[in-house]
C-alpha cells in the first residue's frame, strides 16, 4: 500500500478516475494502486513523485504479461498504465514505418494498416489488448519470430522517461539509424525496469495475400518435432513449424504458411509429401490464435519458456512422455518450448527442468504463489542470464525507482 502522502500528491496531478487501486498482491492480497497518465508530463511527474517517497513503480500497458506473482513486497509498489496513451504518432505507407504511443493495441495498429495491405509482423498472445510497449518490454512475439523476427528486430525508435523524470530518445522514424547506442535494443526486453515507455516507432511489411494453417497428427510429441525439424529443414521457408499437445488429446505437427496463393499452394503440395505422416487437415486461423492466447499469463496455474538448443529439444520431448497432465507447445525452428500445467504437485516440473543443459533460458511466466522460484534459481547448473541487466540497472536506474523483477532464471 502506498501512504496517504502519495496518494495526495497523485490526486494533486492526476484526476480521480485516473487512479485506480484494484490490482492484488497474490502475496498479501492488499490493493495496489494504479494510475493511468495520459502525457509524458505526468510520468515525470509520477516519477518524480515515487523517488521522494520511495516508491517502485512498475510499468505497464493492460497487464497482459503483469504478473504480481513477482513483485517485491518489501517496498510500496504503484502500477503505472500507459492505457490512456493510444496516439497514432506517424504513419508513411510508403515508407514503411509507424509511430505509436505506448498504450496503443497490436489490434488497433493492424487495423490502421490493413487497408493499405500493411501489417506489423507480430503475434503476442491476446492481441486486442497487448500493447505496443508492454510487447517491445517483453519481446514478445510468438509462432511469427522465425520468420519475421521478434520486436526487438522490428523496433526502429523509441521514447521513454527513466528515472529523475528524464526523457530519452532512442533511434527515430528511418530504418538506417546507426548513430550513438542503441537504446531500443537497452530497452527491448527489459520489462519496464529501466524506465516508462512513452512512444515506439515500428518498420511494418506488406500484409502477406494467403496464410494456410496445415496440420498432422502424430504419434508422440517427438515424433512431431522429428517431423518438424526435418520439414524446418528442408528450406521450404514455411513461416513456422509448431508441435503441440494443447490442441485435443494427439500430438500434433503444424505448419504455417503465409506468402502468395501460388507459392502457398506448392509449399502445401511439398510439405505432404515430405512429412511421411498421415494426410494433412487444414486448420481456420482461428484455432492458432486460440492457441497462441492459452499460451499467455492467465493461460494456466503454471507456465514457462525454456529456450533450448536444438541439439536439446528431442531428449527434452522424449522425457516429457513420462510426465503426464503437462501441456507443451514447442517452436521447431527456435528449440523454444512453452510448458504448462494445472496440477499443483511441482516435483515433476522441478524434476523437468533439472534435466535442462546450463545453456537453457528459462522464463517463468505464471506461478502459483505457493510455487518456488528459488528452487530454480539456486540451481548453479543454469546460467545467471540477469547478471549483465543488473548492472545496466546499477547504472541507468541508480535509484532503483523502477521495480526489477525480471524473471529469468
């Protein structure tokens, strides 16, 4: 909870219905205040209000990827939404590139882009509310990344407000922008610890003319992925090559295709004739999204993602066998694994991730609050992927204004 002297100094800048105090602490289960500012002035402000009252503030867009799960209960915390920023800043058909602020929606952006055969190649789960900057904090993108790379390689510009109130810029409206560092990759990834996104510039494509989802059942998830890997393989440039077990009670191969009718035809052609396993059905769209979004933070009790080697990935499928009730989507072009459950008997899963090589990145997207992440991170078998990021912070976030709850292990 945060003191009535916070409190008076946000209501002194902000309007009333822009503070919200509904979000839970699943630990204490106390309310934590938001607030939704709607100009870069009143960040700073907020931010500058936090630093005299040593508050954390979190940054966030609609909570798609907030998970409180994580969040450091010895300080007061406020949540602050860039909902109320939504802006279309800059927008060149011909260019190529759009500006946005950072509440804005994936869905709206698409829909601006669509009549002129335009789409930002991203596929975060839960789309309509996903927001540009809680993707870029994230990098999250999901079946697309392969293909079309992850917002990190789509992310030209960038502006912020880090701690003390300063506003930075990073990059700007043209592809070619090579001068100074590159503070959009500083703040790809970074999930809102270094400072409020205000406002993200995109390089968009053209809108592919057919996407065709194609799909084979599979006796295992390794025989899928053998599957996959060897389609992957072939060069055929398929957009994504994904096994899961989340789609019905067989394992299944899918294959995405997106690109010209023509060529989306041959590839179909192609890709039955290698893959050696029963006749492929042809999946709506829908039912990917559907997947994609069960994939996300309210997707189940317990979710992660491992990024393997793909020298890895098969001997981690074969084990999987043993441990049912464990739900797994996998990236065969990546070694990227998403894995979920509902069961809270975690002996599996920490016996799971104990078989993982050091070179294994594991994100911790949900968990109960009963579940032990130190049991991860004590592990000295995993690599300390944080260690370069904490002392980015050290330096850029002295302070310590914004809470640093990245969660990879």
């Amino acid at each position: 909870m945060i003191s009535d002297k916070v409190l008076n100094s946000l209501n002194s800048i902000l309007d009333t219905h822009e503070i919200i105090h509904t979000a839970k602490s699943p630990q204490s289960n106390e309310a934590i205040t938001t607030v939704f500012p709607s100009s870069i002035e009143l960040i700073q402000d907020i931010v500058r209000i936090a630093e005299e009252n040593s508050v954390q503030l979190i940054p966030t867009g609609n909570g798609t990827s907030l998970n409180l799960q994580f969040l450091n209960q010895d300080s007061s915390s406020l949540l602050v939404s860039t909902n109320r920023m939504q802006r279309i800043l800059y927008y060149e058909p011909d260019e190529l590139v759009l500006s946005a602020e950072a509440g804005a929606t994936l869905e709206q952006i698409q829909q601006i882009l669509l009549p002129n055969k335009q789409w930002l190649a991203l596929d975060p789960p839960h789309e309509a509310r996903a927001t540009l900057g809680g993707i870029v904090s994230t990098n999250r993108t999901l079946f697309l990344r392969a293909s079309y790379g992850s917002p990190r390689d789509l992310l030209i510009g960038m502006h912020a407000v880090m701690h003390k109130g300063i506003f930075i810029k990073g990059g700007g409206r043209v592809v070619k922008n090579v001068a100074g560092y590159d503070i959009c990759k500083l703040f790809t990834n970074a999930r809102g610890t270094l400072g409020v996104l205000t406002d993200t510039t995109f390089r968009v494509q053209v809108k592919p003319e057919v996407c065709k989802v194609m799909c084979w059942e599979a006796e295992s998830l390794l025989q899928a992925s053998e599957t996959g890997m060897r389609l992957y393989q072939s060069l055929l440039e398929g957009s994504a090559f994904i096994v899961t077990n989340q789609l019905g009670p067989v394992a299944k191969l899918i294959v995405l295709l997106y690109g010209p009718e023509v060529r989306v035809e041959w590839q179909k052609e192609t890709f039955s004739s290698l893959a050696a396993l029963k006749h492929p059905i042809e999946l709506p769209e829908s039912s990917l999204l559907a997947l994609r979004d069960g994939l996300g933070l309210n997707g189940c009790k317990f979710s992660c993602r491992l990024s393997l080697l793909p020298s890895e990935l098969n001997r981690f499928l074969s084990n999987i066998e043993d441990y049912p009730g464990i739900g797994i989507t996998v990236d065969c072009s990546l070694g990227i694994v998403w894995m979920c459950t509902e069961t809270t008997n975690y002996a599996g899963i920490y016996q799971l991730l104990e078989i993982l090589s050091p070179e294994t990145n594991i994100e911790i997207i949900a968990a109960p609050v009963d579940f032990s992440l130190d049991s991860i991170r004590n592990n000295t078998r995993f690599r300390d992927v944080n260690g370069i990021h904490a002392r980015i912070k050290q330096q850029l976030d002295p302070l310590n204004t914004f809470a640093n709850w990245k969660t990879l292990v």
